[in-house]
C-alpha cells in the first residue's frame, strides 16, 4: 500500500469551513447570481494590551465557482489595528474564510455581496481567543465562529460500524453511503447555535464534499473499505468494474438548484470530478463549439442527474475552460474565445472567463519547461542521490505531491510567482509523485507547473518517504549547492519563509 498514511480529508474539507452566513437583510433563500464582480472587506483587530500589532495580518480565501479555484488574499494590519482587502468574486454573495495571524488556527465564516462594504470587527482575549464578533451587514457571531466547529466535528465523526461492501453489489454500497452521511448530518441537524439558513448551506455543502471524497471514485472507496473492514493490507480486493449507471446517485443530489453557488469548494470539486472522470469520459472542450460540446454532455449526463437543461449545464462548460486556465496555465485560444462570445455574449461568465484568462497570460510568463526523468531503472536507494548528483552547485528544492492532494495543489499554485523570483538564479525545483496519481491527470498538471518531474514507481516512492520519515504529503526536501540535506518538512509554510530559506542555501559558497 502506498505510502500516503495522513488523509486529506481534513484538508479537503477545511476549504468548505468558508461556506456561509447569515445576513437578515436578504436571507440566505435569496437566489445567487453569476456576476464578475468585486467586493471590500474592511475590518479592525482588538487584542489585550501589550500585544504588538506590528507584522500582524489577516487572510481571505474566496471560492471562484465559475472559472473553478480559490483565490487567496493577504492583508497588513496597521497600528490602530485597522485592514482592508479588495476582492475579485464570481457570484453576488460569497461565504469567505478569514483568519487572522493572532489565531491562524480559528477560521471565521464571512458574507460578501457586491455593492456593499462589509465590515468585521473582532475582539480577542488574552489567550487570543475571540471575545467578541462585530459583522456589518450584520451576522450572528455564531455563525461566524461556530460553523467551522460543526465542519470539523463532521469530518471527523466516527463511523464505529466497518462493513465488508468490497465484495458486494454497488447498490449495497450506495444505500450504505447515503446511511452513514444520513447520520453524519445529524451533527449539523441537531445543533443550536447556526441559524437555520446556515444549516441549509452546511447541509448542502457536506452532502456534496462527501460524495466527491468518498464515493465518487468506487475503486478508491473499495479499496479503502477492504483495508477498514478486512485489516489485511498485504493483500489487494478484487474490484468490480463500473459503468455510467454506477453514477444514478447524481440525481438525488439535484445539481440544478442553483443555491449550490453558495458552496465555499465542494460545488466545482464536484464538477471537476465529474469532469475528470474516466468512465462518464466527459471530453475536453477545448475548441469545440459549446453547443456541440454541451449536447454530447447531456447525452451521458442528463438521466444521471436528472435534468436536460439549466444553468448547471453552464457552469460545468465554464469549469472545463477554468481547469484549463487554472490547472494548466493555458491561456485561451482565439478560437475558444470566439465560442464563448459566441454562446454567453458579453454576459457575466464570459467577464468572469476573459478577467481569468488575463490573469493567466500575466503567470505564463514565468513558466519554465517541463523536463520528465525517466528513473524507472535506477534503485529506491539511488533516486535521491540521481537527483542531487545531476545539479551540484545549484539548491534543490524537492516537492513530494500527488494530483488528488488538495494541499500539495494549493501550494504550487500559491508558490507560483515566488517561485518565479528565482528563475534566473542557482535553484533547481523537482516534484516528485507516484501512480496515486493518474498518469493522464499528472501530465495535464504538471504542463502548468514546469521544471523537473519525476513518476516514481511504488517502491520507490515508499523508500523515500520512508528515508525521511515523511507520514503526509506535500513533503520537502531542501539540498544545498554540495548536495547536503539542509532542511526538510511536511506541511507548505508560507512563501517568504521558503524564500528565506533558499536564499541563505543561495548564499553558501560552493
């Protein structure tokens, strides 16, 4: 079994601790609306006296559920403890995940609407608990601060019952499946703090994140179940094949509300596992009209999900274009950009796709080749030492990822223009994964990536996880110009500490 011990489940699910709020103003049963939009948050930061506020910042994540990503926003604190961050937004409310540098661990939950300033103010005790919540539109403060607790709590609900279902029919599977999550969203259900609108969002949201995590790929489900139920990780379950049928649960999720646009992640998570799917095969749109495109689509998806028309339709063309954008750093053709002209006009997912693609031709500047290295014939014990021995006189800075780990995607997308400051200078970048990652998923991944790849067999990859003692990935490895560990790491910190580091290794004689 691969050496992958840590799930990533939390990580996958603490980007939906950002889903909602309540504003009495509105309602949260107000319809969302597309809008290629941008919002200011504004807020100041009370703490116990004697705290320095020098260096003290806060962060935002904001879900982009048209172009499909998260976008991250940092802001400096001043003195009087006073911030303001402007942020680019794809619907007219987004729930947003603030944290604050005094407590980096406490996520809020916050409300933005375009045309409105929203203003938070926070007030921490001396433990840098928080002791007091201010949101203008208002918000309760339960809300705010309780429902990354009941996120939390569902996350990590423990199913005490393992039942064997790796050997039994997928219907047994699929009713077992929407058991569990039956009684996992009971914890949300029988809370009393959130308001019932924020219920309805969480309830929403986690049905959503728990069929991509745990049942949207059948094989990964069996397998896991296999090892939970069985206990014998030395040997590997048989598992059945699936065809598109396998895929009828889509429809008692009713992807046609449009009330998902209030998910923080999970709703265009979802789309891309449908979209990336090998046994629905849904194709790429690249330059293919978008009607053609679409009317192929509904072929293998309208009896699934129940529906042959609507705006989810639309949204899943415009997710294709974003995993484009996002994943691959690929600006857009001028023949795509005359489709979606074509189709959207001057409406609001065509500002919201033309606005990404902007953005992308600015990062595609600094991508750097791609250079794969076949090492399928070197040792486990030697692949480390192939590595440092090809670039002695430079840093290397070894990244150990795979393509379904949330956390190791969102660093490289994050350490993307830090990255680029050194593009000119001795610092070799090297990513390392092995086939947890789908062959086909990892190429189109690492054409946005660049530099040095390598697709480690199992051994391998188990040997250097082993060597260093790594349990979770994303994993580092830091060498200096001689080809001496200097460092190494599990978790990504934040891009200046990585910068610090390689610029002291940078300025180490050779």
């Amino acid at each position: 079994m691969t050496k992958l011990k840590k799930s990533n489940l939390f990580y996958m699910f603490s980007l939906l601790f950002l889903l909602s709020c309540r504003q009495p103003v509105s309602g949260i049963n107000e319809v969302p609306k597309i809008v290629s939009g941008k919002v200011r948050l504004t807020g100041n930061i009370k703490s116990a006296s004697g705290v320095n506020k020098d260096g003290m910042f806060v962060k935002i994540v904001v879900p982009h559920q048209i172009s499909g990503d998260y976008v991250k926003y940092r802001a400096d604190v001043d003195i009087s403890g006073n911030f303001s961050v402007d942020a680019e937004v794809e619907t007219n409310i987004s729930f947003v995940h603030l944290s604050t540098s005094l407590n980096p661990r406490k996520s809020l939950l916050v409300k933005l609407r375009t045309g409105y300033d929203t203003h938070i103010e926070i007030t921490y005790n001396s433990s840098f608990d928080i002791d007091k919540i201010k949101v203008t539109p208002e918000m309760t403060q339960n809300d705010v601060t309780h429902s990354f607790d009941l996120v939390g709590k569902m996350i990590q609900y423990p199913i005490l019952k393992q039942e064997p279902l790796y050997d039994r029919s997928t219907d047994d599977f699929l009713k077992s499946s929407k058991s569990t999550l039956s009684e996992i969203l009971r914890v949300v259900e029988d809370d009393r703090l959130i308001t019932s609108e924020m219920k309805e969002v969480l309830l929403n949201d986690f049905r959503l994140y728990y069929y991509h995590a745990a049942v949207f790929n059948y094989g990964n489900a069996m397998r896991a179940n296999y090892f939970r139920s069985n206990g014998d990780k030395n040997k590997k379950p048989v598992i059945k094949k699936i065809d598109r049928s396998y895929y009828r649960f889509l429809k008692d999720l009713k992807l046609a509300d449009p009330k998902y646009l209030y998910a923080f992640g999970s709703f265009w998570e979802f789309n891309r596992k449908i979209l990336e799917n090998e046994v629905l095969a849904i194709p790429r749109i690249d330059d293919v009209d978008i009607s053609t495109w679409l009317t192929n689509v509904k072929r293998t998806l309208s009896d699934l999900v129940g529906f042959n028309d609507g705006l989810f339709y639309d949204i899943l063309a415009a997710n294709n274009y974003g995993k484009q954008l996002n994943v691959e750093l690929k600006p857009l053709s001028e023949k795509q950009k005359e489709n979606i002209l074509k189709y959207w006009g001057n409406g609001e997912i065509a500002k919201i796709l033309f606005r990404k693609n902007q953005q992308i031709i600015e990062l595609d500047k600094f991508k750097t080749p791609i250079v794969i290295n076949d090492v399928s014939n070197i040792a486990a014990n030697k692949i480390i030492e192939n590595i440092t021995s090809k670039h002695k006189g430079k840093v290397i800075l070894i990244d150990l990822w795979a393509t379904w780990c949330g956390p190791c995607l969102d660093a490289i997308k994050h350490f993307r223009s830090t990255k680029a400051e050194f593009h000119d200078k001795d610092v070799v970048f090297v990513y390392l994964t092995n086939s947890s990652s789908p062959l086909k998923l990892w190429k189109e991944n690492i054409n946005a990536i660049g530099n040095e790849h390598y697709y480690l067999d199992n051994a391998q990859w188990e040997y250097v996880m082993n060597s260093f003692d790594f349990e979770a990935i994303p994993s580092y490895l830091l060498f200096n110009k001689k080809g001496v560990l200097a460092n190494k790491f599990t978790a990504f910190p934040e891009n200046d500490e990585v910068k610090e580091m390689l610029n002291n290794l940078l300025k180490e004689k050779y």
